[in-house]
C-alpha cells in the first residue's frame, strides 16, 4: 500500500481508537492470493482466493439487488452458509452474468473447486466474478487459476488478491487497521473494487472484510448491515445496479477478542467497520472511471422518500455530474434535477447552498458570492445542501463527476 493515508477526506474521519496499518497481512486466520490465470487479454492478475483457517468462522453477506443477478449472487444466495463462509473465489475479467443455465454450472464448479482447495465445504465457498457480461466463463482456464492460487495463499496474501478482483479500477483499494478495543485488540482488513457500474441498491463492485475478532453469526449480520447502509448503499458513480455486487464480513475469532451484544466492545468495533466502509465506498466513487472530483449531495426534509429521491437525482443526474467534471457553479442544474424527482404543479419551495454558501432560497436565486462558489466547485471534493419542505429527515449521497474518460472506458469495453 503507498505511504498515503487511508482515511484522507474530510467526510469521513478515522476513530480514535483506530491505527493504520502501513504494511500487507491479513488477521490472523486468513490466507489470501492472486495469480493470473489468462482471462483478462492484459495478462493481469485475474483470479483471487481468500481462506480462512478457522473451523468456527463466523460471516454475513449483502447482495446486488438487482433483477438479473449474476449465477454467482444466485448460488450464494441458493447455496452458501452465509453465515460461516470459509473461503472465497473470485475472478475479474468476465462477470458469468446473463450466461444462463450454464453460467450457474461454472458458478458450481467454481465453487466445488474452491472447497476442494480450501479444504472445507463446498457450501462454506462464497463465488464472485466481474467484468464483461454475457460471455461465458473460460473454465479450464478459472480452474487452473484457482490451483494455482491455492499453491500461493499467504498471510500477506491480501496485495496479490485485491490486484486479482479489479477491472476498470485505477488504483487499489486496500486497508489494514488495528482497532483497540475495552477487551482488547483486533485486526481489520478489507479489499474492495469498483470504478463504473456503481449504484448499489442492497456492489461491479465487491467488498471483501477479514477480522480476527470473535463475533456471533447474528453481530456480523447486524454490523455488516448497518455499515452497508451508511457506505456502499449512499454512493453512485453513473446510476448503474450491478448484477453482480458483493460486500462479504468474515470473522476468524482468532484474537479471542469476543464482541458481545450492546457492550462498549460492539459500538467501538461498529465504529472501525463503519468507517472502513464508508471510506472504501468513497474510494470507489473517487475511482469513477476518469473522474475529477467527488460531490456530497446533502439532503434535508420532512418524508423520508421524498428526501432519498432528490438525494439519488441530484447525485445521479448528467447535467450536475458534468457540471461537477468543469467545476462549473451550475446551481440550477440542481434546482432541475430536485424538479425531475418530485413533479407536480405547485411551486416547490426549496433551498441550495453550494460550500456553505446559499444560492437558492424557497425555489429562486438569492444575492450570493458566485467568486467564492466559483472557487469551491474547483476543489477535489464539493458539497452541495438541499432543503425541502418540513425538517426531522436527512439523507446524504456521495457521487464522482461525469467526463470524456468515462465515455471512452465504456464506449470500448468489450473491443
């Protein structure tokens, strides 16, 4: 990992209790690796495989929401322990989605092929894939891989496996942490990837989590679910549902750190993985395929899903994110965008403020320092608030910016 800081924005701060880890190594328990198996036409590393040791692991996952998920989702959904998943497989370059009857066999196999490896049971196996969709998957060449990552599982074996799970991404994203707690000390670990295809809706993205702490099936669950929530759950990139998004919590015990319901252990250690998520999902959406700069689109009101609505419209909307891409202080962009979510024929009244600085009062322009929005929207990361009618509600959404990098990834994905 580079010497620059895991926690570095200012939206989400790194907990006092909580000490980076500049080095690789999992917590222990787990072994991980990476090889390159021939998928990717680039010849990079492609297949990951991820163990855990540990007889009594304990886990919990989340999956994409999406109508056509990917056999890989639908196997572990169907199939997995979910809540003590031993090892996991993975391979980028193809997303075995919209593969059919036969995309579930290689699912299958993928995941017979990694209990075999891992030595446990094959129900105990979670499988992941991303990439291309609608091209089968090149099995001779995903089960050599999967042996040969088994030939090299190591302890710091999370460098080569995060290198294995990326497509589009530009850069890693990786973190190592010691959280001190009341009973003690554990270790964290995460790997994640994600750059386009990202508006979970509970990840392609996948978010792989280890600790050594000793955690209940149901802690893990609770944990893991609340975090999704506040992390992956409020991010979009370009608006899009994977088929195949993933975001799996594995626990060795290994520390013999027990977390036991509502004690001071569970809030500290909640705290850890709240902000290790929610800085991997801001990681994802600075990662956005070409993108400049990070927006923060607050939203205030009276109804819930009204609230959510104008958040994911404004973060989700083409005219905003391009204006984000120029650093252009199109505030009425905004105004549109909030429109577009909530139709109807009497005026809305709402408020905008750009950095703190109000442009629109009760649905119109107010006298406001457009040199100092000016200047705002240059920065790496902008902040946009929005007040609807009524107040007790909030929501936040955090999207990166829209540019011609982004149409050029995709336009020539697949050629």
């Amino acid at each position: 990992m580079s010497s620059t800081a895991f926690f570095r924005g200012r939206w989400v701060e790194r907990p006092p209790h909580v000490t980076e880890l500049s080095d690789g190594g999992l917590p222990d328990g787990f072994r991980a690796s990476g090889v390159a198996a021939g998928i990717k036409e680039s010849g990079a590393p492609d297949v990951g495989l991820m163990v855990c040791d540990a007889p009594e692991t304990t886990s919990a996952a989340r999956f994409t929401n999406s109508g056509t998920q990917a056999p890989p989702v639908l196997l572990c959904r169907e199939r997995c322990r979910l809540d003590a998943i031993r090892a996991v497989v993975v391979n980028a370059g193809n997303a075995n989605a919209a593969t059919g009857k036969m995309g579930f066999e290689n699912a299958a196999k993928m995941q017979g092929a990694g209990g075999l490896v891992a030595r446990v049971r094959e129900d105990q196996v979670a499988v992941a894939s991303t990439g291309v969709i609608g091209v089968p998957l090149p099995m001779g060449k995903v089960n050599n891989g999967i042996v040969a990552a088994a030939h090299a599982l190591s302890e710091d074996g999370d460098v080569a496996f995060s290198d294995a799970i990326r497509t589009t991404d530009a850069f890693e994203k990786r973190v190592r942490l010691s959280v001190k707690l009341p009973s003690g000390t554990v270790k964290l670990s995460a790997q994640a990837k994600g750059a386009g295809m990202i508006s979970p809706g509970f990840a392609t993205l996948l978010c792989f989590v280890q600790t050594d702490a000793l955690l209940s099936a149901e802690t893990c669950d609770l944990l893991l679910g609340v975090c999704v929530k506040r992390s992956f759950e409020r991010v979009s990139v370009d608006g899009q549902l994977s088929t195949n998004d993933m975001v799996l919590l594995q626990a060795s015990g290994r520390s013999g750190v027990s977390i036991e319901p509502e004690t001071e252990d569970e809030l500290r250690f909640g705290e850890a993985i709240d902000g290790l998520m929610r800085q991997l999902s801001l990681l994802v959406v600075a990662d956005g395929e070409g993108a400049r700069r990070v927006g923060r689109v607050v939203v205030h009101g009276g109804e819930p899903v009204a609230v959510d609505r104008v958040a994911r419209a404004v973060a989700n909307s083409p005219l905003v994110k391009t204006a984000l891409y120029g650093g252009d202080p199109n505030w009425g962009r905004i105004v549109q965008a909030v429109g577009a979510a909530m139709p109807g024929t009497a005026p809305l009244a709402v408020d905008v403020s750009i950095e703190g600085v109000k442009v629109c009062a009760g649905g119109a322009q107010v006298p406001h320092d457009a040199d100092a929005v000016a200047a705002a929207v240059q920065r790496d990361e902008v902040e946009y608030e929005i007040f609807l009618p009524g107040d007790g509600v909030e929501t936040e959404v955090y999207f990166s910016d829209l540019g011609h990098e982004y149409v050029t990834i995709n336009a020539d994905y697949t050629t």
